[in-house]
C-alpha cells in the first residue's frame, strides 16, 4: 500500500522558498528532485554523501516549508516537489536546474545519484 502525504503549499512565498533554498544540501536535494521526479532517503543520502538523520532533517524541512512532498512504501519513505507548487515556483527550479548543470557540485549529483538509483531501487520499492 502507497500512502501519499497531502501538500500543503498555501502559504507559499518567494521569501520562503529562497530560505528554503539558501542551503547546500536542500538545494542539491531539490534539484536532484526536480531531475529525478522522486526519490528515496537512501538514494538522496548516498548521492549527496550525507548521514541519514541528516538528510531526513532537511527533508522534513522542504515538507514543512511545502516544497516537497511524501509517499510511503513500506518501511521506504519517497520524496518528490510538490504537485501544488505555483507556476513561479517551478519555473524557478527548472531555470536554477539548467544554470547550474555543469557547476560542481551539481554535475556530480547528476552522475551519482544515477549510480545511487540502479544500486538501491529494487530494495526502494519493496
């Protein structure tokens, strides 16, 4: 069984999103979102090289502030953005994701968290 967590993006403002951005690791989580759609803790924690406790703070952050969102399956809890987030929003991510696609650290996350989803996908959605 999936469960979803409902979004929750009413509030929503540019001054926000860009706190919510101004670090490292949640920026690098929600461009890897952006390219990737979803993702689980595992692949997120391998791919940036973080602890788990670590980036499960940082997730709940983006959640709390309304950027991403949740889905359950079993004990593997899944991120992706959120579906509600405003047009500006999203435009912002994908233009802020093709500015920095060949900046490290960002051209390495591509490549790793490639290496990260063949190596721990099947065991993701079990």
């Amino acid at each position: 069984m999936h469960a979803a967590r409902q979004p929750q993006t009413p509030n929503l403002n540019a001054a926000a999103v860009f706190r919510l951005l101004a670090d490292e690791t949640r920026l690098r989580t929600v461009l890897l979102l952006n390219r990737c759609g979803e993702l689980c803790v595992c692949e997120l924690t391998e791919t940036l090289a973080v602890s788990q406790p670590k980036m499960s703070r940082h997730l709940a952050t983006l959640r709390d502030g309304g950027l991403v969102e949740t889905r359950r399956s079993g004990q593997w809890v899944h991120y992706r953005l959120s579906t509600d987030l405003p047009r500006w929003a999203k435009d912002t991510l994908a233009h802020t994701a093709a500015g920095l696609d060949n900046e490290m650290p960002f051209n390495d996350d591509a490549r790793r968290v490639r290496r990260a989803i063949a190596k721990n996908r099947s065991e993701c959605e079990s």
